[in-house]
C-alpha cells in the first residue's frame, strides 16, 4: 500500500460499492470527506458510524490524521438480533 488505506465494513461496504479504496495522504477529516464518494460521504459524517485509525477509534472524528501506509477504517453501528 503506497497511501492511506480506507476500509468500509458493513453497509458503507455497500454504500461505497467496495471494502477498500486507497487514497493519497496525508489526510485530515474534511480532505477524507471530500475525497469519498457519494453517499459514503454523508454517511461518513453520521455520528452512530466510527472512524478507526491503525485499529485506534477515534473518540473525535476531527482529530483524523492519517498518512500515507496508515489505515483509516469506518465501522458503522452494531446491529444485534
């Protein structure tokens, strides 16, 4: 992996029409943002969905700052049943 490996589980998976995308680093949360597609974009902002850096969550999306060879991963809300 040459740049930040982004990681979309569950139905951002579906969302983003794939598991993985790689991006150009470094980035910041609102150059992540910008740079997803579509509807992972708004979804990516949902506060129930959690950003995990390098396996980290982060408690602030915000404090996002990833770069290039780090892993930046969405995990949306746990669905029991």
């Amino acid at each position: 992996m040459k740049g930040v490996g982004i990681v979309f589980l569950g139905k951002l998976a579906d969302l983003a029409g794939t598991g993985t995308l790689e991006l150009a680093g470094p980035l910041d949360w609102p150059g992540l943002v910008a740079r997803l597609p579509g509807e992972v974009a708004g979804a990516a902002q949902d506060p129930r969905n959690r950003v995990a850096v390098n396996g980290a969550l982060l408690g602030n999306k915000a404090a996002l700052s990833a770069e290039d060879g780090d892993e930046v991963a969405f995990l949306p809300p746990v669905s029991g049943g």
